[in-house]
C-alpha cells in the first residue's frame, strides 16, 4: 500500500479472500441495482452497489488476484456491455473500500 493509502500496482500479483471472521448474508430488491450486505464478522450492515457485490460474490471459494476477478467478471455476463471493460482503479479502490471494512483480506 503506499504512503497515502491507495493500493498500488503490487496488489496485481496478491490474492484476495472473503473474510473468514463471518459469515455474509445479502438482499436485493428487483428495482435496485444496491444490495444490502450484512456481515457477521463484525454485524455491521452495508448498502454496497451491484458491481461491489460481483466483486465480493466472485471470491466465493478461492482466492483471486484484481485480474483474475476482472476477467471473471467480464466474461460473466452478469454486466451490461455498456460497463465493458472495467476500469482497473473502480476494482482496485472497491477492493481496498472493502479491506478497510475488514470485509475481505490479502
């Protein structure tokens, strides 16, 4: 991490995982495009936005570098092609969004 606390290009190699302090429960209304998070860990309740739940949902099982979950994402068909490609810094500042929670760990 670098001195002002943006994650840096060396997180590109490391692996991501779900926190294993607890556990997530997740809602979603058909009109939203939020989705209510609740963690168990810390049983903190979070309003996240749908592309912040892929992230999370796609570390389901194993851990994933930033690449591994932009491709996984990308080829998922779970975004609209208008969101294509994903830009590196919405995935590097979800991911370190997501850290600071304690919701995921390196």
């Amino acid at each position: 991490m670098s001195p002002s606390g943006a994650i840096n290009s060396t997180h590109a190699t490391n692996a991501w995982s779900l926190a294993t302090s607890g556990e997530y429960h997740w809602a979603q209304w058909n009109d939203s495009d939020e989705v209510v998070l609740h963690f168990t860990g810390s049983g903190d309740t979070y309003l996240i936005s749908y592309f912040g739940y892929l992230l999370l949902d796609t570390l389901k099982g194993s851990p994933k570098t930033a690449e591994q979950l932009d491709r996984l994402i990308s080829s998922s068909n779970r975004l609209s092609d208008d969101l294509l490609p994903i830009p590196k810094e919405m995935i590097d500042s979800h991911l370190f969004h997501f850290k600071k929670l304690g919701l995921i760990e390196l």
